[in-house]
C-alpha cells in the first residue's frame, strides 16, 4: 500500500480503530496460544528502479524460491540462498510490470497491487487495492483478465480495501479489506469458487491490529498477517483458523511482536520444508523510503 501520507493518517486513526476493534473482541472467545518460533531476519537490499514496496511474496521448492510483489505493479521471481538453512542471499532473475486488460502497463492509483496467490497450474491471482479487485494472469507479462466486481466491493474504502488475496486447495480464491468492519464488527471474507463470489465467513478483529495478506498453509490451515503502527514503530501479529464448512474454528495466536521489533510486514507466505516442518515468510514494505527497509522475516510455526 502507498503510505508516504498514509502512515501519518494511520496513527491519526490507530487509536479510534483500536478502540473500535477493541469493543468489537471483546464478546468473542480469546484464541488460543501457540507460539512461533523467531528464525532469523535478512535485509534484501538492490539498486534498481522497481525494488521497494513490496506488499506479498510466495515461497516455493522447499524454500528456494521466491516470487514477490510490489505495490506498484511489479512481479520479480528470485532464487533464495541459505546457510543452515536461514536466508544469507537474494538473487532476482526477472521483474514484470503488470499489465491492465487493455495491454497498457498499470500506473498510479490502478497499479496499488497488494496480494498475491499462485494456483496450481502457474497462473498469478493478483489483489489491487485502489480500483478494488482481482485479476488473473496466466503468466506474469500477460494481460490481466480481471474478475468480476461485486457491488461490495465498489463501496470499500479507498487505500484500505483488498490487501489480502490467498488460495485454497481447491483453487478458491479467499481476500478481505485491511480496514472495513461489516455491521456486525467483524472483518468480512468474499471466496471466489470460480464462478462467482461470496461471502461464507467474517473472522473477529482483535486490539489495533488490521490485516494485510493470508495464506492457506501446506496443512489446510488458514493463516492471517496483521499489523499495527504505533509511535513506536511496527506491530505484528500472526493468527491461524480451521476453516469448516460451519466457518472458521480453533482460532490460534502464533506470534505477536512488540514495537520495533520488524518492519512494516505485509506479505506472507506459509509453506513445509523437506522434513514437513512449517514455516511462515514474512516481507516489508518499505514505502519506498530511506528510513525503512526491505526486510525477509521467517518463523517456524507449531503443529
């Protein structure tokens, strides 16, 4: 998301939000607690024109590679090098400018592209959250073919809408709003099962956290990235479902960081090692600023 000005009016309604949020938890159960586990941290640093805002990421091969994307409509596939099994190197192989339906590269308010799921026969499903939607794109120089738009989403706020998009294994396409509580409170999820959308679940919101990507986990499990801008600096905090055909159960508390302690993480990643170990991958946005940076965070996560 684009917050050169965005991160001065986020404090400005943190607390509101907070509050908000606050009194919406507070007649939900309080989810269950099982820690991640802190692996390490990597600074990715490159001087090219497109590196920065990176908003969502997906890891593949066991670890090894790496597709991320900015929020200025740019796609770059890398390769990850490891020593004892921690990231110690980046090497980008390509980066794609995203382009609309029409052909013409994307720009500016159209271009604010936050999420990504990668389907099982390659094709990217990219969210954007300025002219809220989804698209597909069979390959990461092709046109977009977006999806339809329900009314719902035409009415999400702007600069707060679609940051999440994640894949089931049925090849169901799962996005909610970084900040629009329905009228019950609660944080509303739309599935796309191919052929329309709906609306099977809302998940509670919990402090002054708000969502900023998901991803269905090797295990079925579906895991959600929150954040929180504090005076102090970035907040984050990981949470884990069992989605059933009632909704989602067994909600769990993975990880929730102190102010300062990463960077602005928005993209997620869950994904198994060779041993069948899960792991989440976590990437900052830097907002393109210098004070910021580009950080790649990973947890071992518990059954």
């Amino acid at each position: 998301m684009r917050r050169r000005s965005a991160i001065k009016l986020t404090l400005a309604f943190a607390a509101a939000a907070g509050l908000a949020a606050a009194a919406f938890a507070a007649s939900r159960p309080a989810p269950a607690i099982s820690k991640a586990q802190f692996l390490g941290s990597y600074t990715w640093k490159l001087k090219q024109p497109w590196f920065g805002g990176f908003s969502a990421l997906k890891i593949s091969a066991g670890g090894q590679e790496m597709t991320v994307l900015s929020d200025r409509a740019t796609l770059v596939t890398t390769s990850l090098q490891r020593n004892g099994g921690l990231i110690s190197g980046v090497t980008a192989h390509s980066a794609h400018g995203l382009r609309a339906s029409t052909g013409k590269m994307l720009t500016g308010f159209a271009g604010d592209s936050e999420g990504l799921a990668v389907a099982s026969d390659g094709s990217r499903f990219i969210s954007f959250e300025g002219a809220a939607r989804v698209a597909r794109y069979r390959r990461p120089d092709s046109r977009a073919k977006v999806l339809p738009r329900p009314k719902a989403f035409r009415k999400l706020p702007l600069n707060k809408s679609l940051e999440t998009l994640a894949i089931d294994a049925r090849g169901h396409l799962y996005t909610l709003p970084e900040r629009a509580f329905d009228k019950h409170g609660q944080i509303p999820v739309w599935r796309w099962n191919g052929s329309r959308w709906s609306r099977p679940f809302s998940l509670p919101p919990r402090g002054g956290f708000l969502p900023v990507d998901a991803d269905f986990g090797p295990d079925g499990r579906f895991y959600l990235l929150e954040r929180d801008l504090t005076l102090l600096g970035f907040r984050s905090r990981l949470r884990r479902w069992d989605i059933t055909a009632a909704g989602p159960v067994n909600e769990t508390l993975l990880l929730q960081t102190g102010p300062g302690t990463h960077d602005n993480l928005e993209g997620l990643s869950v994904w198994a090692g060779a041993a069948g170990r899960m792991f989440a991958t976590m990437v900052s946005d830097d907002n393109f600023l210098p004070v910021q940076r580009t950080e790649l965070v990973e947890y071992a996560l518990p059954d």
